[in-house]
C-alpha cells in the first residue's frame, strides 16, 4: 500500500509523464491494489482455517482428557469394588475356617466322651447292675438322642437327667448339651439359660469354654452383638493360651467388621 501511494505521489509531484503514462500507472495502481486485496482475502481465509484447525485439536485434545478421565475414574470405582469382595471374600473364609474348626473338636470331644462312658459302662461285671439305670447310662443315651438328631428328645433326656442328678460330675455336660440341643432347634434364649448354668454352677468344668462360645454364638443369633462380644472376651481373659482363645478373637474381629 506504502507502493502504490509513492507512485501516485511521483506522479502528481512531477507531473512528468504524458496522459498514456498516467494512464498505465493508474491502471498498474488499480491491480495491485486488486492484488493486494486478494492476497488479504486469501491470508485472512488462511488465518481463519488455521484457527479453526487448532480450535479443533484443541476440542478434540479436550475429548481424550475427558475420556481417558472417565477410564481412570472407571478403574479406580471397579479397583475399590474388587478391593471390598475381596474383603468379604475373606471374612467368609474366615467363619468358614472357624466352623470346621470347632465342629471338628466339638465332635473329638463328643465322641471322646461318648466311648470313655461308654467303656466305663461295658468294663462293670454284668452281675454289678441294677435293674434301674445309673447315670452314666442315662447320660450316655441322652447324647446318643443328639448325635442321632433327635433334638425334642435329647432334650427331654438331659432335662430328666438333670432333674433327677444335677449333683453328679456329668451335670455340666448335660448342662452344655441340653444347650446344644436348643441351638439345634433355634430356640436360643434357652439355649443362653442352660450355657449360664455351667458357666455359675460350674466355673471348674472341662465344658464352661464350649459353654461361653456357643452363648456367645447364640447372643449372634438373637441379635445381641454386645453380649456375644462380652462372652467371647471372657473365654480370652480366662483361656488365653487355649484353641477356642484363637477362635473367639477371629470372632471378635468379624463382629468389628460388620
């Protein structure tokens, strides 16, 4: 533009040229100023496709953020999800371990003092016995009523026999199981009543730690985590050093993680 303007003033300053002259140097004025024009269309055309080149990198770099955002985002809901089955996970194996463990020395024990009465009763000449029934064989049939799963009558048995021989060294026992045998039938609160009597009656039993794991075991049932956590801190403070010690404090950590 600064061009075209020099020219125009040479010509008026000197005047110089003839009216062709002029006219050719107007003409040449008019196409480059034509020129120039187009060369502004063209740079603003080019200017304005650049923009929109960059906006559209831009936007779509702004795209892959929010993706790869919402994929990260993604993992990490999936990974806290993974991480809370696998808590789960293990707290079932947890109880189911606990289970198998105590079922298993439930049934040693039961079976061991099942055969130790049991030999008790088949060493006594056969002349020795009464017409009635000692204890012993009242007790030893009323457990064979339980590991058979006759429940209703179990506990009829144990309810006799306590009765009739609550001062005898099997008492506890029969305590314990006439417990067991309401567990097995749900009846809980009874269950909870017949544990407490071979827990105050019988604090020197072999049976009061079975005793306070299965009424802790019952509180569970009934709802009553802060008495099923009472009883199983005492088999701790009493019994640290024992198996069912072990069993009580996994215990205590799945009550804390419910």
């Amino acid at each position: 533009m600064r061009f075209i303007f020099f020219l125009v003033l040479v010509v008026l300053l000197f005047g110089c040229g003839t009216n062709d002259e002029l006219l050719q140097t107007q003409r040449t004025v008019s196409y480059l100023t034509v020129q120039i024009q187009n060369q502004r269309e063209e740079l603003s055309k080019r200017i304005s496709e650049l923009e929109k080149a960059v906006k559209d990198i831009e936007e779509k770099g702004l795209r892959e953020k929010k993706e790869k955002e919402k994929e990260s985002h993604q993992v990490i809901n999936l990974m806290i999800t993974l991480d809370a089955l696998n808590e789960k996970i293990k707290i079932l194996s947890g109880k189911l371990d606990e289970l198998e463990h105590q079922l298993n020395i439930y049934w040693k024990e039961t079976r061991d003092e099942f055969n130790a009465v049991k030999n008790v009763l088949t060493q006594k000449p056969p002349e020795q016995k009464k017409e009635e029934k000692s204890y012993e064989e009242l007790y030893v049939e009323a457990l064979a009523s339980y590991q058979k799963g006759n429940y209703d009558e179990s506990i009829r048995k144990f309810s006799d026999f306590l009765k009739n021989h609550s001062g005898t060294p099997l008492a506890p026992n029969a305590y314990f199981w006439l417990g067991e045998s309401f567990m097995a039938r749900k009846e809980y609160e009874k269950a909870i009543l017949s544990f407490q009597e071979v827990i105050e009656k019988h604090p020197s039993s072999e049976v009061i730690i079975k005793a306070y794991l299965s009424q802790a075991e019952a509180f569970y049932l009934l709802g009553d985590k802060k008495s099923s956590s009472t009883a199983l801190k005492r088999v701790i403070q009493l019994f640290p050093k024992s198996e069912e010690a072990k069993i009580a404090e996994r215990k205590l950590k799945t009550l804390s993680a419910e």
